[in-house]
C-alpha cells in the first residue's frame, strides 16, 4: 500500500484529497508527512480560487480545533468543574499542524483556566501579548486569572516569565456590563495613569 502512495503524483493526491470531508486533516496526517504536505497544498489551491479567502484561511487553522472538543464544558460553568483545557488533545493537534491558538486562548482566559494558558505558553504554543485576553478574563469575571496574567499573584507551580499586557478601559467597560464588581473594583485601584470611562449608564435608568 505505501510503494503505491508513493508512486502517486501529488497532483493526484490532491486531487483525492479534495473530495474528502474537510475535517479530515488529522487521520490524513497520521498516514505520512507526504499526505500532510499534500492537504495543506490542496487547502492553499482552494483558498486561492475562492473569494471569502479570509475565512477559508481561519477554517483551514481552527479546524478541528473546535471548543467542544479542547473544552469538557461551557465557559460559564464554575472553574471548579473541570472545564479546563484538554492540554493533551492541543498538544496532539498541533503536533499534526494547528497552530492558531487565538480562539484556544481566548476561550481558556474566558474559563479562568490558569493551567491551561501556563501550558499553552510553557510549550510554546502562543504567546501573552494580547491585551484581548486580560479583556476576556475580565468580561467572563475571572478576577484569579486577571491578576495572575498581570503579575499581581503568583500560583506557584504555574509561574510566568512575562505578564500580558492589558487595555484597563476595555477591562472596565466589559466587566461593568456584566456586572462583575470585583473586576471593576481591581482595575480602578490598578490602573495607574489610565482614564477610566466610568459606565454610569449601566442598569435601570433612575
């Protein structure tokens, strides 16, 4: 069976591979790096000859990234019923060639997962350059989290070389729409020479 793989062109297997269900890029790469290189050519052509390129190309890095899978549970469930990141299952993946991580990341900070982003980082996977995550921990309440990404607690076993960036105003706007007091209290004692827009317009109008 391989003599005959290796004898086909790779025209043709990626001719082959076109007809297959587009979530199959996972059992195509376990077959040989040949297969691989194949369906990412083959996923290059397509998004060359279609018009919505941008969103072919952000399908083609998600998938099969998707959240249910890396996530045993919704973001809003408490941090302590498991819903952390199923770090084996990235690692997997994007051993196989997955490599965008902003949804991964987002959705780890949304869940408070410390753990999660600690491996997502130690390994390499991503960077804290982003102030969109301390937004998203913010706006999903997860006050641990925010502080940890800021370098204002240490968790011992999860210690990090550089803290993430933030945008204090977007912190405060996201946390004040969803009613997270403890949010928007941390970043009113922490945001140093930043203007905060204060969000009187929240709630009933009197």
């Amino acid at each position: 069976m391989s003599s005959m793989n290796d004898e086909l062109p790779d025209v043709v297997l990626m001719k082959i591979f076109g007809y297959l269900p587009k979530f199959s890029f996972i059992q195509i790469a376990l077959v040989s790096k040949r297969f691989r290189d194949a369906w990412i050519a083959m996923k290059i052509i397509h998004q060359s000859q279609s018009g919505n390129e941008d969103l072919i190309e952000n399908q083609f890095k998600t998938n099969p990234l998707l959240i249910g899978n890396l996530f045993p549970k919704p973001w809003s469930f408490s941090p302590d019923e498991n819903v952390g990141l199923h770090t084996s299952l990235l690692k997997f993946y994007v051993e196989n060639g997955y490599g965008n991580m902003k949804k991964v990341l987002e959705n780890a900070a949304s869940r408070g997962d410390i753990e999660g982003i600690h491996f997502m980082v130690k390994n390499g996977f991503c960077a804290l350059d982003d102030d969109n995550i301390c937004t998203m921990a913010g706006a999903a309440g997860q006050l641990k989290l925010l502080r940890w990404l800021r370098g204002d607690i240490i968790v011992e076993q999860f210690k990090l070389l550089e803290y993430c960036p933030w945008d204090p105003t977007e912190v405060h706007r996201e946390a004040a729409e969803n009613s997270h007091d403890d949010v928007i209290e941390y970043v009113e004692k922490n945001s140093e020479n930043h203007h905060i827009a204060y969000a009187y317009s929240v709630g009933l109008p009197w």
